[in-house]
C-alpha cells in the first residue's frame, strides 16, 4: 500500500515507519493520523513483521499538531472535535496494540503528539540533543489523547509536573522518568537502534505478543488478582510450538528456530 505522508521500509521481519513531512517537521493532522491508523491495522495482521521502527525524515521526529490542521480545528463544534479526538485515539491504540516490538528513533525534537507517539513505543531511543515536551497546555488544549500511554510510562508525578506546565525537558530527563530508554550521540543513534533491533530477533514472535498483552492485563493489579492471569498466561505459552521450542533449544544449548541468523 502506498502512504502520502508515511515512508515505508521493509527488510524481512522488520519495517521501518518514517514520518515524511519535513516541510512542516513532521506534525500531525487528519491525514498523517489516517494513514498511521491504515499502518497499524496492517501490522495486527502481519504475522511476519517482528519489529517495528518509528522515524521522522530530516532533523526533527515530529513537533506535534500541524499548524493549518489547528487552524481548521479553531471553528469545529463540540461533536466534531469529538470525532477528530476519537480518530487520533484510535490511532493511538492501534500503535500500542501492535503485536511486534515497536521501537522509537527520536531526533530533535518530540513535542505533544510526538511525545505521545514515543510513549506508545516499547523502546526508545533518542540523541543526546533531542527535547520532549507534553506542551498542548500552552496551547489551551490537554494532552489527553495520548495521556493513558504516557502515565503508564511517566507515572502520575512526572506527569503532574510536565502535563500542567506544558514544559520542555531533554533527553536525559525522558530517560530519568522511563519515556526513554537510551541515550546516545546524533552519530550513533541508528547503531544503537541496530542493537535493539538485534535483541528483539532473538525473542520468540508469539512470546513478545503475549507479553505485550499481558503487560496490559496486569497493570495496576494487586498480585493476588493478577495470579490467575499470570498461572494462565504462562501454562499457554509453555505448550505453545514456540514455548517447546524455546525450552528444548535450551536444553539441547542450541539457538532456537525463530532467532534471524546474524541476529
């Protein structure tokens, strides 16, 4: 399928997502969400893709709302900033939802949904230099889309402190509050990309899915009430093809089928 505004890669298992706006440093407005929705309810159903890296062309991965889109948005109704918010949304949990593991290449800058987009990353990895910021309260508005995945990374504290002043913060701060999980300079930031990508080949396909999930259902659970959850989730993938596997690969010291050799 062809994208307007998203660039395509794909190398075997692992596709690379470019936001291609660079005119406008990548921001969002109906169409590019459109289409990131589009992507996204392909990759549930691509049992091949197994990692995932979410880009931006030219220096900046994304500086939030399009300008003209807010424009637009200044003479829209009640119900109509409804639709648009559902759609943004949806779009928004269809990243998260990916089965594959979803990495997150940040220069620049990730401001709003940027940021949002950073928070529905598995990992992320980022340049010395880039700056965050959940700014839509300087704007007027609230980050309310992207706020279920964000507090899930930030916790309500830092986000107490970012989602109410609306302030920038670098990407050692990101990396302190866990929206980050690496930090190198701008000339090694697709060889520590490389590196993940490497570690996420070696895991099982159906055991990252099922722990993706997982991460979902037990979020907030007292451990008594996450046990059944947990006794079942492992007992299902332990007689899994790729739980036996895995376990007769261990036994027998050898790499197991689904690890991409050079991996």
């Amino acid at each position: 399928m062809s994208y307007q505004f998203l660039s395509i890669e794909r190398n075997g298992p692992v596709e690379r997502v470019t936001l291609n706006r660079p005119d406008v440093r990548n921001a969002f407005n109906e169409h590019v969400i459109a289409e990131l929705k589009t992507w996204a309810d392909r990759a549930h159903g691509d049992e091949q893709l197994r990692v995932v890296i979410f880009a931006g062309a030219g220096k900046v991965f994304s500086a939030g709302a399009d300008a003209a889109w807010m424009a637009k948005m200044a003479g829209y109704s009640h119900d109509d900033n409804v639709r648009d918010a559902r759609a943004g949304a949806e779009m928004f949990l269809a990243i998260n939802t990916v089965p594959a593991i979803v990495i997150g290449r940040i220069q620049g800058a990730a401001l709003g949904g940027g940021s949002g987009l950073a928070a529905v990353c598995d990992i992320v990895v980022a340049e010395t230099e880039a700056i965050f910021g959940f700014t839509e309260t300087k704007l007027g508005i609230l980050p309310a889309m992207i706020s279920p995945y964000v507090l899930q990374k930030i916790g309500a504290s830092a986000a107490r402190d970012l989602f109410l002043t609306g302030r920038r913060f670098d990407a050692k701060k990101a990396r302190e509050i866990g929206l980050v999980h690496d930090v190198v300079p701008a000339a090694e930031l697709d060889a520590a990309v490389d590196r993940f990508v490497i570690e996420a080949l070696s895991a099982s396909p159906t055991a990252v899915a099922r722990s993706k999930r997982l991460i979902q259902k037990v979020l907030g659970q007292p451990p008594a009430d996450a046990m059944g959850i947990t006794a079942d989730a492992i007992a299902s993938q332990r007689v899994s093809p790729e739980g036996q596997e895995g376990l007769k690969a261990f036994l027998e010291k050898r790499t197991p089928s689904w690890t991409i050799k050079g991996a």
